[in-house]
C-alpha cells in the first residue's frame, strides 16, 4: 500500500535547496555540489561515496541536496548553486526557456516500463481514451508531463482534453490515494511503490510511447572552469552503473538502503526490460535530436514559451 510516510521519505531537500546561495564557478574549484534524486546511477554512487573517492586527488570535496523531481533540481543548477544533476527529458527544455545556466554533459538510458499512468483498481477509466475530461496529476515540466503528452495523443487525444493537475510526486500520491484526481503518470520508483497496491492499476506504460532518455547536466560556469572534474564524474558513473549491473542482489540492497524503498521494490525497478544502469555516456547525437524533437513539439503545443536550440547547451568534452 502507498502511505504517506512512504512517499514523503522520498522528499528530500528540494526547498531548502533552491535558495542555496548561488555563485559563478568559472575558476577551478574545491567543492562540488550535486542535486540527487532517490533513483538510478547517481542514488548509487552517493551510497558507495564513488565520486568522493574520484575527487579526493583532486582536492574536491563533495556535497549533495536532495530533489523529489527535476524542475526544482534544474533551477537551481542553472542558478548557480548546484554543480550537477541528473533529470529526465523535459526538466532541461523548461531550464533552457527560462535563461537557466547550464550545459547537457551526459545521458543515461531507464526502461520506458519505469514511467506510467496509474488509475485506481474499480476506477470506470479502461482506456487513455477514457481520460478525456478527467482530473490527470503530474508534475509539470517532468519526464511525466512528456508521457502524459504522447499518452493523450496516442489515443487521439490532446492534453487540453484533461485537466491537468501540476502536483509534486509525494502530493500525488496523497492525491490518488483519497480519490481526488483521476489518474496519475508518474515515473519509477514511485511507481512501483503505487503499483504494489492491489488498490492500483496501470492504465497504461510509457513502452511504446516514449522513448527513455535521460540526463546529467551542469552548471555551464562550473563546466567552463572545471572540465576534467565533469569529465572524471560521467566516466566513473558508467564505471559504477556498470559493475552494479552485473551484481543486481548487492545493487538492489544498496539502492534500498539510500531510498528506504522496500528492497522487493527497488528489484522491480531495476529489472524492468531496456533497465541498464550501466548506460551513462557522454552526450550523442541521438540524443540531442531526441531532446529537439520534444522541443519543437512542446513549443508547437504551447508548452513552452520559445524555440530552443538543444546543441546551444550541449557540452562536448575535448579528448583527452
């Protein structure tokens, strides 16, 4: 069953992080701050203090503020008082628009299963089409605001046939679970905590949808004047999501240590098809198309306010 301390133990700092005090990082640095979410790779590699032991020659020290989602993270990276981050596809388009500071350094790959609509059990709503009119929660401006979008149109429908309620994870969930929305889109591992329920059903995943990006990005200062420290931290990522890909038992109880999600919870999400924790990368090609793509169709839907150029922001490391 979804409860509210569950869900609330996955709030982290978000609010108190947005008012960190933002400073212009251009010159090497001795601290390195990282806006986290309890999932995936970079939940990882804090519990394994990975990237403190990359830094340490260096002389970095490194500190982390916890996000429930990818807006405020983003915020607060392009703001200047986060170094880096990871989110999924819309959090940076919503960054970008607003003058955020701040560059794509690296992808990831999740599994399109790890993202769904939930309704509930004895809900009338059998199909996306049946959403037309109903009260549909998520997080504006997050990989689930882009489910949401191609969900809808999937079925012939638009968003403005919904009425979209902009809710934060924790506050969804409360929301569903009283009955007072309709459904739900929402992304791992709060979806699989919600799919635990007997009381839950999933309308429908994201497999065939939306493809899975996702994205580590930094605060373009920080970037300029430390290339290598961003350069260390994508490659040792891929060397932690690498070796926890191949010892999932050891993964899942660190993973469920860090989150305090139920460890027959976290397996779920990390054996989902297409999951590969060992994914992370440097930005490609692909990826900025993907990521143009859903710029041009957010700006065509009135989503976002401007056109964006995604390779505007795209940082490719010299090599070494």
């Amino acid at each position: 069953m979804i409860s509210r301390r569950q869900t609330l133990g996955l709030i982290g700092a978000a609010a108190a992080a947005a008012f960190l005090p933002a400073t212009r990082r251009a010159a090497a640095s001795t601290e390195f701050r990282i806006g986290w979410q309890k999932n995936g790779v970079l939940a990882l590699a804090k519990r394994r203090g990975a990237i403190e032991q990359r830094l340490a020659d260096r002389g970095i020290t490194v500190t982390w503020s916890e996000f429930t989602s990818g807006p405020p993270l983003l915020e607060a990276l392009g703001a200047g008082a986060l170094d880096f981050g990871a989110t999924g596809d819309v959090p940076p388009l919503f960054a970008q628009a607003a003058g955020g500071n701040l560059y794509y350094v690296g992808t990831y790959r999740g599994s399109a299963a790890g993202s769904a609509i939930l309704v509930r059990k004895d809900s009338a709503i059998q199909s996306l089409a049946d959403l037309k009119g109903k009260k549909v929660a998520f997080k504006r401006g997050s990989s689930a605001h882009n489910v949401t979008v191609k969900a809808l149109r999937s079925a012939g429908l638009t968003p403005a046939d919904v009425e979209a309620i902009d809710l934060a994870p924790p506050d969804a969930a409360a929301a569903f679970k009283n009955g007072s929305i309709d459904a739900w889109s929402i992304w791992d591992p709060y979806l699989a905590i919600a799919e635990a329920d007997p009381e839950t059903r999933i309308l429908s995943t994201a497999e065939g949808i939306v493809d899975s990006w996702s994205f580590f990005l930094a605060n373009a200062d920080f970037t300029t004047g430390n290339p290598a420290v961003v350069q260390d931290v994508i490659y040792e990522l891929h060397n932690v999501g690498t070796v926890a890909q191949t010892n999932l038992d050891d993964t899942v109880a660190a993973l469920s240590e860090i989150t305090g999600v139920p460890a027959e919870v976290t397996r779920v999400t990390l054996t989902r098809p297409g999951a590969n924790l060992g994914s992370v990368a440097t930005i490609s090609d692909a990826a900025v198309a993907y990521q143009q793509a859903l710029a041009d169709e957010f700006l065509g839907l009135g989503i976002l306010p401007k056109q964006l150029t995604i390779s505007d922001i795209v940082w490719r490391p010299k090599a070494s």
